[in-house]
C-alpha cells in the first residue's frame, strides 16, 4: 500500500503539472493567430505557434502549414495533429485508475489475513477462550488494512477523475481551436487575400483607362 500512495502521488502530480503547461486561454490564443493572419504574417503566425506549448498550438500550427491547400486536406492535416496530441494527455490515467481499484482490494486482502490470524489465535490458544490480546492483535491488523487500501484508494479515485475533468477540457480546447482556425483560413482569410488582389488590379485598371 505504501508503495502503491507513492506511486500515485509521483503519478499525479507529474500528469497535474503535464496538463497545466499544456492548457492555454485557447479563444485568447485563436483571436492572436487571426490578427497576425490579417495581416498576411503566416511564419510569424507559425512562429508563434512553435513557441507556444500545448495541443491547441500544435492542431492551430498543422492547419497553417496547409493553408493554401483545400478544405479536405487541411482537415486531414488537423485530424491527424489531433490524433497525435490526445494520446498524449491520456497518458498515465490507467495506472492511477488501477491504483484506485486495487489499493482497496489490497486492503481488504489484509483484513482477511488479519481475521484469520485472530481465528488461528482462537484455535491455538489452548483454552476454551481466547484472550483480549490474541484477539485484539489480529483485529487491529484487520483494521488498519481496511484504512490503509481505502486511504490510498480513495484520493487516487478523486484524482483520476480530476485529471480526466482537466483532459476532456483540454480536448475541446482542441477541437473548438482547430474548427475556428480552419473556418477562418478557409473563408476571412482567403476573402481577405481575393480583396487585396483585387486592390492592386484596380489601380491598373484605371491607368489603362487613362
């Protein structure tokens, strides 16, 4: 049990502080990369993207680097980024999740050899009775197993759902950021592209018109 407590901590905080640096204001985000993309920086967009930690960057990032491509392969492209980054959040929750199933098990493992120590006390006593000390020895282990397996079990349940909470955000994070960026370079930033060619022909036209 002892070591099972440990493990968990280790295993928790290692995926709590994962997370953390891979959860970012994903709206405060999106709305940054547009700007930069209204003004046609698309490196500094990408630049910003790879100095940016987290899925949400790295889906944002997969779908400028198709931004003249056509809708299906952009999507594609995003598909697989996010592919490749939720594998990545999900890491290490089964062994907390199994921590929390067997922690109690162990528990209850050593009540059963607790009670069976006092009954083995009972039948070697060699009196008709057992004593207050053969029988409270073997009780007292009974119990402190039961405390011991639902004391690791219990915070290891309340964090594996925690972590879960933390990663089902994060993954809509994702999705809602690699949907808007694809909407907005498929429609704003491609009109915003037609609009400016369109501009530089105008002067043109009306040279030749002269």
């Amino acid at each position: 049990l002892l070591v099972m407590a440990v493990a968990g901590v280790v295993l928790f905080v290692e995926r709590l502080l994962f997370l953390h640096r891979g959860q970012i204001r994903s709206t405060s985000f999106v709305d940054g990369i547009k700007n930069i993309l209204a003004r046609r920086r698309v490196m500094e967009a990408l630049t910003v993207c790879e100095e940016t930690p987290g899925p949400v960057a790295a889906v944002v990032k997969s779908a400028l680097l198709n931004v003249h491509a056509d809708a299906d392969k952009m999507r594609f492209a995003v598909q697989e980024a996010g592919i490749v980054e939720i594998p990545a959040l999900e890491r290490r929750r089964g062994s907390i999740a199994a921590i929390a199933q067997i922690a109690p098990l162990v528990g209850l493992l050593g009540t059963l050899l607790g009670m069976a120590t006092t009954f083995h006390a009972f039948m070697t006593g060699g009196a008709e009775y057992a004593t207050a000390r053969a029988l409270s020895d073997g009780m007292w282990r009974a119990l402190m197993a039961s405390i011991g397996g639902l004391t690791v079990g219990i915070p290891a349940h309340l964090g594996y759902h925690f972590l879960s909470g933390r990663v089902r955000a994060i993954v809509r994070d994702v999705e809602w950021a690699g949907n808007e960026n694809m909407r907005y370079l498929q429609t704003d930033y491609r009109e915003l592209g037609e609009r400016g060619r369109s501009d530089e022909d105008s002067p043109d036209e009306s040279g030749e018109a002269e």
